[in-house]
C-alpha cells in the first residue's frame, strides 16, 4: 500500500525508488570488493514456492475485478475472475480428454487470449507445455512435436502465409478423415488431441471451445486431486533452443524456475509498488515473453495488453496510447521500428514510464534514441537465456545511465555467477571469459537428450552460457560476445549449422557456411557463403525460394554470396569472423 502511495504522488514514487536505489549502493560499496570473478547477489525477498497455477489463483483472490490480460486484435478483455475461471474450465478439459499429470501439450500459436490461457490451464492440469515458434514449417513442427513426445497439439488457424491446418495435413495426411481426439498416425505415434484456436471447424480436431465445454464434474475432481499433487520443482514448460548441433533441443523448466524469475524481475522493474500495464508485443512463445511479459504482470496484479498477433509497431504504439501502459518490453528491432513510426505520425504514450529491452545486445546509441525520441524516462536492459528462465542480470529501475548504455547489469538475486577460461579456470575481475551461471533459475536439462546436456550443465550444476563477459569488482557483469555461433536477428535466434544443414540438402550446393553480418534494424542478418558442385549453377532467387516453406521465413539467408573457398584455419576450421568481414565490405554493411 505504501508502494501505491509513492506512485500516485508522481515524484514521490520516483524519490522512493532512488532512496530505495542508494541504500542498495550504499550497501554494495560497504562490502569488500571481489577479486575473482565470482558473485552471488543477495537479495531482500524469500523464493517462492508457488505453482503457477497458484498464481492466477492469488492474484484473482485479490482483485478479481481487475482487468488482466487484453487481446486487443481478438478485442478480448479479461478480468482475473474471469481468466482464473476459464484456466480452471481448460484445464478439467485437458483431463476430461485423459491427458495426465506430465504429459507434454505443445502450444504452436501467435499472441493470443489463448496462450496464457493454455499456459495457465495446463499448469494446473500438471501438464508441461511446450512452447513451438508459430513460425515454424512442416519439418520443424513435426521433429518438435516428436522429439518431446506431445500428446495435444494447441494451434492456431491462420496467420498471414501461415496456414496451421494446411501445415499439420502436411505432416498427417489422414488428418481430416480422423475422428477428434482419437487421432493415430506413424509420423507423430503419441499425438491424440489436435486442439484448434479457430471459429470454423477443421475436419480430425477439436476447437478450444469444444475442450473448454467437455469438463465435467468428474473432471473437475480430477483436476482438484492433480493441483495438490504437483510440486514446486517439477518440470511445467519445454522451450525449443538450438545450439552446435544444428537441431533444436527442448530446455525444461520447473514451476520455481519460471515463478522466481517473474517474481524477482518483476521487483528488479518496480511491479511491487505498483500495478503495471504492460504492453507485451514479445511473442510468448519465447522465454522473455511468456514470463517477463504475462507472468509477471499477473504475479503483480498488473494488466497485460497483447497489441497483435505478430509484432506491428504501429499496433503497440495505438495499444500504448489507448490503455496508458506504463511499461513497455521489446527487442531491439522492435524499438527501432517503434521510433520510425513514433516519428512519422503522432503517438500520445507518455503514460509510458519504463521499457525493458532484451533478446539482444542492444547498443548504446539506440538506448539513447529510445529515451530521447520515445521519451521514456526509465531504461532497463537485460541478459539471460532459456536455459536460465530467463533472466541472469539486468540493470534496475533506477540506473546511471551509462551502465545502462554500456551494458553493465546486476545479477538476479540468489543467482550465482563465475567467469572461467577455456579450461574451466575461474578468471579474476575484469578478464574476459565464458559466463557460467547457477542457481534457481537453472534448468534442469534438454529433453532426452543426456549428452548436450552434459555438454552444457556440469556436474556441478554450473550452466556454460556460451558467452563472453566481463566482471567488475563489485559482481557486475557485462556481456562483450559469444563464443556460440548464433545470429541474433531482431532477437530471434538463427543457428547456421541448421540452415547449413538444411541448404546443403540441395542437389547442386558443395557446401556452405553460414555468417552473420550487421544490420541497422534487425542487428544482424543471415549469410550464406555457397560452393556449388561442378557445373552446377544457382542463382540467390532460386537458393531463397528453395527455402520458403521448408525453414521458418527468419532463417532464410537475407544474403547469398557464391564462392570457390571459403576462409579456413591450418586445422581446416571455418573462420567465420573472417568471413563477417570479407562479406560485410563486399556488402558494403
């Protein structure tokens, strides 16, 4: 109440928050400085135990009348009476269909009502939900679905190019002549239930309305002895990830994972003292945006506003305006496209009081602009990974701004942290290596799959991110590359062994590797350095139209350069770094 106080007497709040800011410096600078790169942050507030069914549930229990999530393109507005409800009405639905505690129900979808929906209802139902990216094609739906073994499938109907039911006959052919709910085919042998998000009705699966109207009271019984007998530590969610290997790997996630990461970002962005309005344009399928964004507005009692289906600017500076959200989340390609049409017409979102940037390194020039242009007064920036739940640090409401610019972040409290070298060895302060981190956000492995598991999670349960950071003498870190391979364009991953191994399926292509070079927009982008066979001819429109509807649109190579060689090492190791350079003077990037 005090926090609700301070906020709605303006200058108040923000006093409150720089008193708050100082006692914690204060605090910091008391301490002995580190040596060694290594921290544990201390915090001012216990884990959680909570379920994230349990969060709705309290949440609800305190204001049940308020408004928690706005579907604005579905013109959908939910109460937490109402959300709590209808999670609770899904969830005996999934087992009146027989799923069962730890069955994996995969949710392939846009931004929608339906997701948290589904997020929630299948956390209460003891399901694992398993977040697969809407852009994903035929192929890659079916090895996500297969790999972790989904009984039910929640997907959507159409999104531009994208025809969900027409994708998933090309996976099932003898989908439309199966009877709803008792599906059976070769390719995918455990999925039952293809569960449609659609008005019309689509021949072999059920809508969600059909799964919301089949509970029932013995059901609802089930559905109550299942709440009690999930725990705190058992896996709720599956997130796709990709590394060296090329294919993806499924990160599980615990119910303490994803609750202590929204209930401790939340306090790191200022939720605790008041009720945020959150425009959340971050697809949920990703970690940053089904946590971050839903998860924690709900834990806060706060309103989650879902612009559109797929990330459109203009939408989100509109949704701003209309529900005077005062929190906004974004990538950095999606602060960019928000500035050029916060320029070209005319936006009122000064009710906007904080923005959270992440998914991507963004640099200090572009935080500047979102301050400058966007006007809002308070910058975050965070790191973290899946794997992580998915914050490891960020910098706090209140900041100097040229931490913020420059990257230096706070870990997460109760998270541990240490750089080493390439030998495992633990680094002193101010040497660059790789950061490893450990704690209660830490997954707990990928989906069957021991070995990269142990690749990346030692025995010691220290995570190797893969990437290079530095560490001052008071445990901030901040990150300055990636040993990893990965392309990050406009916060979506791109990992150039899967596209390599894709392209070089292609009957006149040698071989190829894949780089990334810089963009303005998107941060980076794809190219494909290609080596044709003998004879052989190709040109850039036909090696693009080759990968449309095969490999999600993102991955595609915005760049095709046709080569007899490729830069190498004595050892024959590709030198991407050499080839980032040569392509980008040739591009002239």
């Amino acid at each position: 109440m005090a926090g609700m106080n301070y906020y709605r007497t303006g200058k108040s709040f923000l006093r409150y928050f720089k008193l708050h800011h100082l006692n914690t410096r204060c605090i910091s600078e008391i301490q002995k400085k580190i040596t060694n790169s290594y921290y544990f942050m201390y915090g001012d507030a216990m884990l959680s135990s909570s379920r994230i069914g349990q969060i709705i549930d309290n949440s609800s229990d305190k204001c049940g009348d308020s408004t928690a999530i706005v579907s604005v393109h579905q013109n959908i507005s939910k109460t937490y009476s109402e959300l709590r409800h209808e999670a609770e009405r899904l969830a005996s639905g999934f087992i009146s269909l027989g799923l069962k505690k730890g069955d994996r129900i995969a949710i392939c979808s846009p931004n929608c009502y339906e997701w948290p929906l589904t997020q929630f209802a299948a956390a209460k139902a003891g399901l694992i939900l398993v977040n697969i990216n809407p852009a994903s094609q035929a192929m890659e739906l079916e090895y996500c679905l297969k790999k972790v073994g989904c009984k039910a499938l929640v997907t959507w109907d159409v999104l531009k190019t994208q025809d969900y039911y027409k994708i998933l006959c090309d996976i099932i052919p003898e989908l439309p002549n199966n009877k709803p709910g008792s599906l059976r085919n070769n390719k995918l042998p455990n999925l039952e239930h293809i569960i449609m998000i659609s008005e019309s009705k689509k021949d072999g699966t059920l809508s969600l309305k059909d799964v919301l109207d089949s509970a029932n009271k013995e059901s609802d019984v089930k559905l109550s002895e299942v709440e009690k007998l999930i725990q705190f530590d058992d896996p709720v969610n599956i997130q796709f990830t990709s590394g060296t290997t090329g294919t993806p790997k499924g990160a599980v996630l615990t119910h303490h994972n994803l609750v202590n990461n929204a209930l401790l970002a939340g306090r790191r962005f200022g939720f605790s003292l008041y009720k945020p309005v959150v425009c959340c344009h971050l697809p949920l399928f990703h970690s940053f945006g089904c946590v971050h964004g839903s998860l924690a507005s709900i834990f806060y009692q706060g309103t989650c506003v879902l612009p559109s289906a797929a990330f459109d600017a203009v939408a989100s500076l509109t949704a701003t305006e209309k529900y005077r959200c005062s929190v906004v989340f974004g990538t950095p390609t999606m602060y960019v496209d928000m500035i050029r049409h916060f320029q070209s017409r005319e936006f009122n979102i000064g009710s906007l009081k904080q923005g959270i940037v992440g998914g991507a390194a963004a640099n200090a020039s572009l935080v500047k602009d979102i301050r400058e242009i966007l006007d809002i007064p308070h910058l975050i920036i965070g790191y973290g990974a899946t794997e992580t739940s998915p914050a490891v640090s960020s910098t706090r409401f209140v900041e100097d701004f040229e931490n913020v610019m420059n990257g230096v972040m706070q870990l997460v409290e109760y998270a541990e942290v240490k750089i080493v070298d390439s030998k495992g060895q633990l680094l002193p302060v101010k040497a660059q290596g790789e950061l490893c981190v450990r704690g209660h956000n830490t997954f707990l492995g990928y989906w069957g799959d021991e070995q990269r598991t142990a690749e990346v999670l030692d025995r010691t349960r220290w995570y190797h991110t893969g990437d290079l950071a530095v560490m001052n003498e008071y445990g901030a870190v901040k990150i300055v590359g990636r040993i990893k391979d990965m392309i990050i364009r406009g916060g979506e991953n791109i990992y150039p062994l899967e596209v390599e191994n894709f392209l070089n399926t292609h009957p006149s292509v040698l071989e190829v590797h894949i780089c990334g070079v810089p963009d303005p927009r998107m941060g980076e982008e794809a190219c494909a350095w290609i080596c044709l066979k003998e004879g052989a001819q190709l040109t850039e429109k036909e090696i693009k139209e080759f990968c449309k509807g095969k490999i999600s649109h993102y991955k595609i190579p915005r760049y095709v350069m046709f080569v007899e060689e490729f830069p190498k090492t004595q050892s024959g190791k590709i030198k991407k770094f050499e080839m980032t350079k040569i392509a980008s003077e040739k591009l002239k990037l």
